[in-house]
C-alpha cells in the first residue's frame, strides 16, 4: 500500500470545461492559443461562478507555442474572468502537458500549498509558429546590432534568397527524423497490431463519443466557440467498412496499416480542469467528482533502448499500481489516449505479454488484460482530436464525470503517450 | 436604447416633422435606474367612495420619500409642480352615482401629469361586490382606466389595482412597481391581490438579495435581460440555455457574476438535472423564471407535427415538467419561491400563423391559474408576464412594415425593450410581492391586440 504522508490530502476534480476540438485550419484557423485557453477559461469560470476569484494558480501550456507566449497561461488569465491577482505558469510535456499540469496543480493542494488551482492546455496547429532558418537568424541577430548604416547594409547584404524559407514546425521527433505516425507504425509492426482491430476501436470512439453528445454526457464538460458546438473531427456515422476504406498513411508494404481513419489528425483546441481541497469545494457548494488519488511519468529510450516512441505509459502504469498495491484489472474504466488506435492496441498488448512483463518490466508475471467494455467509454483522441497539450484536460474532466455517475467508490486509469518517448498515467477515484 | 423611430421623432428635425404630419410621438421612457427616487415629482392621492386606502397609500409613498399633495381643485389649485403621479382610492364604491367623484378627482389632476407619470386606481373586485350597482360601479372602473390609459400621452400609464378585502397588506409592493420605472411599459392593466403573509424590512436597493434565481433561455433576448436585471437586485443568477448557445450563455454569466447552466430544458432527464444541480449547488433555488421560448410560425393547415410538438415542448411542456420535478424534490424549491412564467400576448389574442404558439402561451396562463392556490399554501406564489412587442433579435428579423405596425398599435406608440419585460418579472419575484399569486400581467404598452 502507499506510503502516503499524513499531511497530504487528495486534490479533488470539482470539473472541466473545454471548447469543442477542430481540425487543423478549419473553425479555429483565426484563434491563436491564447484566445481559445482564455475563451476555455471564462467558460469554466461561468460553469462554477469563478468571476473576480483569485483561484491559488492557473498551470497550463502548448506544445507549439509562439515566441510571444512566453506567458501564455498568465496572459490568459489576465484576459480571463479571473481575478487578475491570480498566478500563473506554463508546462510543457508534450502530449502529456495537459495530465502533467493537472498532476501539478493536485500535488500543491495536497500539501496544502493552494486551495484551489486550474490545470489546461491549449494547441493549434493552424496558427502555429514558424521559425527563420538558423541562417537567416544569425544575419537579423548582426542587423539588429549594427551601428552604422553602413554596417546595416553588410549584414542586409549576407540574406540569400534559400535563407529566407521558414522552418515549418513537423510533428517529427528531432532526434530521429521520424514522424510520430512513423514511429508509431514500427511499433505496430512489432506488435502485429492488426488493421482491422484498429479501425474497430476507432469505429467505436466515434460512436462512443457521438452517443455521450446525445445524452448530454458533455452538456457541463464543454462550451461552444467560434460557432462549433461539437468537435468537428467526431463522425459519427463511423463504421469499421468505412474506415476500411482507407489507404495507409504511415508505415511501409504489408505492415502499413495505419490510415488517416485511425490516426489522430492535427487539431486545435483548449481544456481546463477545476481542481480543489474538499474543504474550498464545499464551502463554494460545489460538488466534488474525483479524487487524483496519484500519478506516475515514465521515460523510454527509443533513439538506442529498442523501445517503441510511444511506449512509456506502459512503463509507468506498473510503478503506479504497485506503489497503490493495485491490479491493472481494479478499474472500473481506462482512459488509454488515443494517438493513434495501434498505440491503445499495443499497450494493451505489452501488459498483456509474459515475456515483455518479465524481460522489459520486470514482473513476475503480466499485467493481464483489461476488459475492453470499460476503455473509453465516452471516446477519446481517434473522435475528438488530439489538440497536444488540451487532450490531458479533457481525459481528467471526463472521467471525473464519469466516475461520479457510476457512483463512489470507482476508480480510473490515465494513461498518455508524449513525444519524446515519454509517459504520464494517473489514478482518479470517486 | 430607444428605437429608431423613437429617436428620430424626439430629434430637432423629427420633432418638427413629426409634429406637422400627424404621426406618433413616442417618447423616451422613464425606466428605473438605481437610486433614483420612486418618482420625478409628488403624487396627489384623492378617493371616490368610502375610501379604506388612502392612509395605507400614504404611508407607503412617504416611506418611498415621496410628497404626497392633497387634491388638485377643477380650477387649477395648489401650487404650480408638475404631478408624477395621480392615485385615486376607489374603494368603498356603492353604485355608479360614486363614480362623479372620480372624475371630479382626476380630471385637473391629470391635467398637470408631467412626461411618464403614473396614474393609478385602487379598487374592489367586482366579482365579490354586494350588490348589481355595486358591482356595476367596480366593473366600471376597468373602462375607465383602459380609456386614461389611452387618453395619456408622452409615456404616462394608467393601471388598476383590484384589493379585495383583506388583502390590504399586500399593496405595497405593487403599488411601487406601478408608481416606478419599472413599470415603465405596463399599461392599461389590472392586477388583482391575494391576502398574504407579506415579509417586511426588504432591501430596496437590493431586493433579491441573497437570492438564488433560475432563468431559462438566458443567452440573450429578454432572457439575458432578466438575468442581468435580477443579478443588478442582488440575486445569484443560475444562467439556463441550451448547449449550443453555451458561449453566449457564459458570456451572460460572466457578466452578471452567475453560473451557466447548459441544458436543453426539452431533454428527457432535464428536470432531474436541474433539480439535482440546484440541491448540490445552491441549496434550492428562490425563484424560478421561465422564460426560454420559440416559435415556428406556420398557418394551421400548413403545419406539421414537428412545428406543433417542439413548439408545445419547449414553451409549455417543459415548464410544467420542471415546475413539477421542484416542487416533488424536497429542497429543490423555497418555501417561499417565486415561479414567473413567460408566456405572451400571441396567447391571449391569438396570431395568423401561430396557432401551436399561441396554444402554448395561452396554456402558461391556465397553468399557474391552476397552480396558484397550491403556492398559496406554502407561502410561495406563480405568476405569468405577456409581453407584447418587444424589440430583440427575434423581432429583428421581421419584415420592416410588420415590426413598425408591430410596434406602433399600442398606447405608448413603441415597442418594449427586453429590460422593461425584465422589471415586471424582477418585481413579481420580490419576496414582498407575496400578495401577487396566479396574475398575468401583460407587458404591451396597453396593446391593441387582445385588449
Ligand atoms: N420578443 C418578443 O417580442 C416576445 C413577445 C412575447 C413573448 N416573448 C417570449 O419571451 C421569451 C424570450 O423571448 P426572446 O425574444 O428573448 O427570444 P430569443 O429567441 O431571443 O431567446 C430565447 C432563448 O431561449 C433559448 N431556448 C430555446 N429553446 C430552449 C431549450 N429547449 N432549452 C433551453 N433554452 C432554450 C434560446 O436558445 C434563446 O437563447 C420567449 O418565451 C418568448 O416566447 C417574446
């Protein structure tokens, strides 16, 4: 059992809000990162009457971030409904950004150091950064510090025409090369993750998700922008013979079945999370969905260990459970992100293999399987889209929700895959 | 905030133009600011038979700081000041020969009404009179405030107030709502009070204090404006609206420092949820608006089922569904709760073209009828506010003639502003308008249309 230090106490998930998710250059295009986490922000701050509140901190971030932002979530908050007197800090963890915020935020309201505090994330891929060429940089760096006009025209003089072409941001590992959806196919292959398993637990994202829309499920998770009421990526006509349909996009020859269908696309969008001490939510008279009861980051060695890119929850949720004296198989439901349907497969597949839970874990024996009726129930990333560093918000407010439905006592796994071979998971009690 | 047309015909130009073809001078409205006194200038308080009010009448305007005049004399008397208001006591009528004092009463001092004054007639019911005189002398008072009403110009109103006996401590409140800017486009109207245990010592600046007010369709139209009026009172606005206008929804919040609550009130389990929300979060709610509505216009014949079912749903169904699930749920309601109902003039006169919608707001008006004495009990009352023409989004939309005719054939030549729907509803869900139960109080400027 865990060693929990008395002093402490469990953060709780009073709830969420976030705007629907679009896809890359469509009903976002204009939003920058700091107009959706703002908008984000002021709509949690009407669900639970936060206006002019000075919440104990505001924990947020982008995965493509601007020069700019520097201070994106305290610029958000000062934009914001918040009180002005609310601090704030940016995180960044990859796709695991908006968790590891969270987790953040929990881990202060457990020593008590805040109250109350706001875990989000936020990403486009439509507005996104550009860089100069390294180049060209290093010429606007001298022109910026010439004196002379004459020592202007020098540096002006050393711009070729191959400079001025932007570095487009790519979702490619730097150490690599490798795009995400690259790396994600070797692991595929490894594992023999089938097409067809694939597109059915896409297929079954998008009805999942499209029939928690119609029964309001969302109606207090999520807040219209810019004229979407729901994500845009959500079909949810989506059937296993549609998807079928569709050509590989990653991976090579017989191997390549990972299609645009059961792949996240490039997604914009925002998430927010209102986290408590029991004590602040009570005395707010606002209802208390979840616990964090704890949470694990793990790390693989993908450019030399042999491991998969996206790997590392699989590493973290074994520490996790042992350190709660759990099984995999004491939930009642798993959030596994969906980066990519082959990813959810072959995790599962690993904590289900003797040989993998003995050599690369360590354990005795495997994990096990975990029963498939409990895994994102409500959809996720394959449905929704995946805007980076807002997919962490949206996990933890739905399953907090989700867990309150199902009454107290329930209990849930987080497990998000980042770039950079990383790993955050996390448990949520009722 | 006025209309163009308003606008136009109080500039210089549209004075002079206005003036020289005959056409409708509306004028700007006084509406209530806060802290601004009950009226700009004395009231003169006279009485037409034997008269049971007039003391009670007095105290409550010179508590409101009001100068209370003694009767203005045919030839012009007392002192030059313009009259912000003129209230006759009516009651205590024996038969219709009691009626000459009235006019005596009135007629000079209507004559020195300043811009939006008020004139108000305290009367008996006629339906519990003693005798056909009687009830003849008290059924006369309607035609004749329905007629000053008409005859009034430059924004001034005329209403009614039936007290039946025993119900005299119930006056005060409407008796400042009539007299106030909040009443600003009630006109021609009669409201009749219960007998109630009425709370004393309210916050006049805040009325609503401490409050916990529920506003369905509160993204925008009269909706936000009641939402904002009620918060500006002191309540804690829960803020209702379907999912899809969720952004204008927390918009509306925000500003008014409520809660958003996004929930389609049509869906199977929304009345679970609302209770289940208003429990958790608030400990019950104090008042309850219902005020979310729409229309699919279509002429009977033409009109199908879907137009018919979503209409009846969402105007009506869904009101008596949720009224009902608050009172089931112990703590989901006060005790002493206020229930406003929006329904509309379309349901007392009828529309070409709105027969699912008229059926719906004319089923509101039965509807908190029947419910009223079962409020009664509990300390609580129901009431129903019918706009006329209100000037929002919706209205808009309308062909150009359809909104100016839509707007001019009523007596205050003007349509309403959400704000002015916003106050009368504000006002019948003060705790001291305990004695207000089962009205519709029609917000029309005295409308042509089902008069
Ligand atoms: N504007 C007028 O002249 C006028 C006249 C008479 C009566 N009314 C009545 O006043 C009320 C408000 O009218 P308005 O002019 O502001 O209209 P509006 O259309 O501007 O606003 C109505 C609001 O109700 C909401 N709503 C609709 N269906 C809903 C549902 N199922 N659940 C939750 N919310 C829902 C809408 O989203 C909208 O925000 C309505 O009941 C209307 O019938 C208006």
């Amino acid at each position: 059992m865990a060693t929990q230090n008395p002093a402490t106490r469990k953060a709780a998930i009073v709830g969420g809000n976030r705007i629907p998710f679009a896809r890359s250059n469509s009903a976002y295009a204009q939003a920058s990162n700091q107009d959706m986490l703002t908008a984000t922000l002021d709509g949690l701050v009407a669900r639970f009457g936060l206006q002019g509140e000075s919440v104990g901190e505001v924990v947020a971030g982008a995965v493509l971030k601007h020069a700019r932002d520097y201070n994106l979530t305290r610029e958000a908050v000062l934009g914001s409904k918040l009180a002005p007197t609310t601090p704030a800090y940016d995180v960044q963890q990859a796709c695991g950004t908006g968790l590891e915020a969270a987790v953040l935020v929990a881990n202060k309201i457990a020593l008590g150091q805040i109250e109350a505090g706001i875990a989000g994330g936020v990403d486009t891929t439509s507005d996104a950064p550009l860089a100069v060429s390294d180049d060209l940089r290093r010429v606007l760096i001298s022109l910026n510090s010439a004196k002379t006009m004459g020592d202007r025209l020098k540096a002006l003089a050393r711009i070729r025409p191959g400079q001025l072409v932007p570095d487009m941001p790519r979702n490619a590992e730097p150490r690599t090369g490798l795009a995400m959806g690259d790396h994600a196919a070797i692991t595929a292959e490894e594992w023999q993750i089938g097409r067809e398993e694939q597109d059915e637990l896409a297929a079954r994202s998008h009805q999942n998700m499209a029939a928690a829309y119609d029964r309001g499920f969302f109606d207090d998770l999520v807040t219209p922008f810019l004229g979407l009421t729901r994500d845009n990526n959500l079909r949810p006509d989506s059937s296993v013979e549609k998807l079928a349909k569709l050509k590989p996009v990653f991976g090579t020859g017989d191997g390549a079945t990972m299609t645009a269908g059961n792949s996240t696309p490039l997604t914009d969008g925002a998430s927010a999370v209102l986290l408590a001490s029991d004590e602040w939510a009570a005395a707010k008279g606002l209802p208390v969905l979840a616990h964090l009861v704890d949470a694990q980051t793990a790390a693989v060695d993908y450019v030399h260990g042999g491991e998969g890119l996206l790997m590392a929850p699989v590493y973290a949720v074994p520490v996790l459970l042992a350190r709660n004296g759990l099984s995999l198989q004491d939930f009642d439901f798993y959030e596994i992100h969906e980066a990519f349907a082959s990813t959810v497969l072959a995790t599962m597949k690993a904590w289900d293999d003797p040989a993998f839970c003995k050599e690369k874990l360590g354990l005795d024996a495997p994990l096990g399987a975990i029963d498939r009726a409990k895994l994102n129930v409500h959809g996720s990333s394959l449905a929704a889209g995946h805007p980076f560093a807002a997919t962490g918000g949206r996990i933890v407010a739905s399953l907090a929700k989700t867990l309150h439905e199902a009454g107290p006592g329930k209990r849930g796994l987080i497990s998000i895959c980042a770039a950079g071979g990383q790993g955050v998971v996390a448990i949520l009690e009722s | 905030m006025a209309d163009w047309y308003t606008s136009f015909a109080n500039s210089g130009v549209g004075t002079t133009i206005t003036e020289q073809l005959g056409l409708p001078r509306p004028v700007e409205l006084r509406r209530y600011e806060p802290g601004e006194p009950l009226l700009p200038g004395p009231v003169v308080v006279g009485s037409a038979g034997a008269g049971r009010l007039r003391d009670a009448v007095t105290t409550v305007l010179r508590d409101a700081g009001v100068t209370v005049q003694s009767p203005v004399t045919a030839d012009g008397g007392t002192d030059g000041e313009k009259l912000g208001a003129v209230v006759l006591d009516a009651t205590g009528l024996t038969g219709p020969g009691d009626l000459a004092a009235a006019h005596d009463f009135l007629a000079p001092a209507i004559k020195r009404l300043r811009a939006s004054g008020r004139v108000l007639v305290l009367a008996d019911p006629p339906s519990d009179a003693g005798s056909p005189a009687q009830a003849a002398a008290r059924q006369a008072v309607d035609g004749l405030v329905r007629s000053i009403a008409k005859e009034l110009r430059a924004g001034s109103t005329a209403n009614a107030i039936h007290v039946p006996e025993g119900a005299e401590g119930s006056l005060a409140s409407p008796l400042r709502f009539f007299l106030s800017g909040r009443s600003a486009y009630v006109d021609g109207q009669l409201l009749t009070l219960s007998a109630a245990d009425v709370p004393t010592g309210e916050d006049d600046a805040k009325p609503l204090a401490g409050k916990v007010a529920v506003v369905t369709g509160a993204a925008r139209g009269i909706g936000a404006a009641i939402a904002e009026v009620m918060a500006r009172d002191g309540a804690h606005v829960v803020a209702v609206d379907i999912p899809a206008a969720g952004d204008k929804l927390a918009r509306v919040a925000n500003e008014i420092g409520g809660t958003a609550l996004q929930l389609d009130i049509t869906a199977e389990d929304a009345p679970q949820r609302l209770v289940e929300h208003l429990t958790e979060r608030h400990g019950g709610a104090d008042v309850v608006v219902h005020n979310a509505g729409i229309t699919r216009d279509k002429l009977l014949v033409n009109m199908d089922a879907a137009r018919w079912n979503t209409v009846m749903a969402v105007n009506l169904q869904a009101q008596l569904d949720i009224t009902q699930a608050l009172l089931d749920t112990d703590g989901a309601l006060k005790p002493d709760a206020r229930v406003v109902c929006v329904s509309s003039q379309s349901g007392i006169a009828g529309n070409r073209g709105q027969t699912n919608y008229a059926a719906s707001k004319a089923g509101v008006i039965g509807m908190v009828r029947a419910w009223a004495p079962h409020f009664a009990e509990r300390g609580a009352t129901i009431n129903a506010v019918a706009p006329g023409f209100i000037i929002t989004e919706m209205t808009a939309k309308m062909p150009f003639g359809t909104r100016e005719i839509g707007s001019r054939i009523n007596s205050l030549q003007q349509g309403g502003l959400p704000v002015d729907v916003a106050e009368t509803i504000a006002w019948l869900s003060q705790p001291g308008s305990a004695g207000v139960n089962g009205q519709t109080v029609r917000v029309c400027g005295q409308s042509l249309l089902g008069a």
